[in-house]
C-alpha cells in the first residue's frame, strides 16, 4: 500500500528514484546479452509494448542477432500471445529494419527455417512435447486434450511440431521466451509452471530462469508506469495564476468551497516538467492524491519525497512546502485543500532554481 502518511513515510524512506535519462541496465549475469535480448522481445510482445520493443530490436540487431531469429522469435510468441499480439509486433520489426536500411544499416538475414515434413507430424510432435518435458505423454490422453481432442491435434502438429520443427532458435531458447511471455501473462497457471519445468529441462538454470522472470517483470512494470502516465479521466482546466506557480500549471476545480459548505475544495494539479507551486502553507492541511507522472513534495528543513502515481501525501497544517513535477515528467495530482476565514492556503517566495536544482540531486 502507498497510502502512507507523510510522518510515517518519512521514516521509511523514499519510494522512487528521481528520474533520470534513460540509460541501458546493465545486464543480469545470469543472462547472455542474446538471451536479454530473446526475454525482452518475448515480454515486450505479450503486454503489446511496442515502443520498448522497437529500442530492443535495434538493440539485438546492433549486438549480432539475425532478422530471422528475431522473426522466429515473434513466430514462437504467436502460439503464446496470439495473431494480434505477433503481427503488432512483426509490424514493428518491419518498421524497424526499413528505417536501419534507409540509414544504410545492412542487417545479417541469418539461418533459413527447416522444412517440416507433412507426414507423421502428430508423431513428431509428440516426440517434441516429450523432449521438451523429458519424460513420455501419459496415454490415453487426459484433461483438455482428451476434453477437446482438436486442440490436441493442433499442439502436437502445428505448435510442436510445424513451429518448434522450424529450428534457428533452439528448445532452450524457445522456452526461455516462452517463459518470459507467460510470467508476464496473468491468469496462465498451471501452464507456466509448466513451461518453467521445460525451460529446466532444455538446460536453464535457475538463476538464468529467475533473471529472465525479473527482467520480463521489468519490462511490464516500466509499460504499466508509462501507461499511466498519460491518464486522469479529468480536464487540464483553466492555467493556475502566476503569483502561485513557476511554469506552466493548470488548475481543474472538481469541488468548489461553496458546494462543501466552505469547509474543503477538491481540484486537478497538472505540472509540465519542471513546473512547481511557490512555497506555502494551509490553514488546517492538505491532501494530494498523485494521479501519474513523477513529482517532489518538499517542506522547509526536511528531506524531499519524491511522488509517483498513487501516493498519498498529508501536509499538516501551517507547515511551509511546495510541489511539483520533476525535470522530464509531467505530474498530476489532486489536492483536496481544507479551508479556514475562506482561504486554503498562503502563498510565500517562489521557490528559486537552485532550491529546486538542490532538491532534484538529493538522493
Ligand atoms: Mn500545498
């Protein structure tokens, strides 16, 4: 829960880094910059993240990957996240490698894919699923496959056999992604599990197997901040008044005084990055409800907190502060401010560049 009060969270510390320029995380030791490369093109395509996976593409095609195995890569996905998911993403890399080609970058085509024989697929998919599980299919067949027999057909001779027999990536690499994808899935058990006891058995270990969940992890929670970024289901309102704000700020009241009997107003804050209050205090307090974006909330003499969506913060009352967005985020939040002789607060200095400089390197 970040529903802290202020006294509380000061003593835990803060919640979130300030935010820097995105920098390329160092590579978990666990994982070769190719399997990095497979997890994160794997999970980008199952939450549907396609500029992220646009940066990967370059990436991976930058450090010696082929076209194809980036290709074979989104074909594996298609039998884990389905057709939309896939194309979005096929889309993308065909976005990618136009662009590379117009700025003379000649990306390695790679291996081609084997031919599938048409006979015996069932067979040969069965002798997949066991290879890949390492023990033999239990007989007769049980649970969903035997319940929906068609679909048993269409794992043993089309996923098994057509896509895994296809080759350039090999089992343990068409798990490793597989399980990225799945552990960024919600609601797939007992199927990553099981997929989780497959990458094992084709020879990932459980350090490996844990980076690849952790990165994949990543990758989702970065999609779901940034998503939400953009979004408040209110209007940007009217631009805040000059004498209370530095930069652009605008105001959207939702709740006027003379609707609550004076005792409280409820309005929308949107900072443009960089944009802040001046310094000031409320007669009895004030709430703010950080609806997206990354924010500072500083008052006089103590440490700042940084603010990200869904923070709480509670400002006693007459206690001089300021907030506001940090430097590249544009930060929103609702202030439920209470009233005392008509007034929900008074405005004191603008709060200078260096104060503001000074709060943005505290660490
Ligand atoms: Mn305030």
């Amino acid at each position: 829960m970040k529903n802290i009060c202020l006294s509380l969270l000061l003593s835990v510390g803060f919640l979130c880094g300030c935010p820097q320029e995105k920098n390329e995380p160092p590579i978990p030791v666990s994982l070769s910059r190719r399997e990095l490369s497979i997890v994160k093109i794997a999970a980008c395509t199952a939450i549907g993240d396609l500029s992220s996976l646009q940066e990967e593409f370059d990436t991976a095609l930058n450090s010696g990957m082929s076209l194809n195995e980036i290709k074979e890569i989104l074909i594996q996905m298609y039998a884990y996240c389905g057709f939309p998911r896939s194309l979005q993403s096929i889309s993308t890399l065909m976005k990618v490698t136009e662009k590379r080609k117009a700025s003379g970058i000649s990306d390695t085509e790679g291996p081609q894919p084997a031919t599938v024989p048409v006979d015996g697929k069932y067979a040969a998919g069965k002798a997949v699923l066991e290879r890949l599980t390492g023990k033999p299919e239990q007989t007769p067949l049980s649970g969903a496959n035997a319940f929906v027999p068609g679909i048993d057909i269409f794992l043993k001779e089309h996923l098994f056999a057509d896509i895994f027999g296809r080759g350039i990536l090999s089992d343990r690499e068409r798990e490793l992604a597989t399980c990225a994808a799945l552990s960024v899935t919600d609601f797939v058990e007992p199927m990553r599990e099981a997929h989780y006891a497959m990458a094992r058995n084709c020879g990932v270990s459980d350090e490996t197997l844990a980076a690849a969940v952790a990165v994949a992890g990543e990758c989702r929670s970065a999609f779901e901040s940034g998503k939400s970024s953009a979004a408040t289901p209110f209007a940007l309102g009217n631009p805040g008044p000059r004498e209370w704000f530095t930069g652009t700020v605008h105001v959207q009241n939702l709740v006027t005084p003379d609707e609550m009997e004076n005792l409280y107003s409820v309005g929308q804050v949107t900072f443009e990055p960089k944009a802040r209050t001046f310094w000031h205090t409320h007669p009895i307090g004030q709430v703010l409800l950080v609806l997206s974006g990354n924010g500072f909330y500083k008052e006089k003499n103590r440490p700042v907190r940084k603010l990200s969506a869904g923070d709480v913060v509670c400002i006693p009352k007459n206690v001089g502060h300021w907030h506001g967005a940090a430097p590249g985020s544009r930060f929103i939040h609702i202030a439920i401010s209470n009233i005392a002789d008509n007034s929900a607060a008074e405005w004191l200095d603008e709060v200078t560049e260096t104060e503001y400089e000074s709060v943005c390197s505290e660490k």
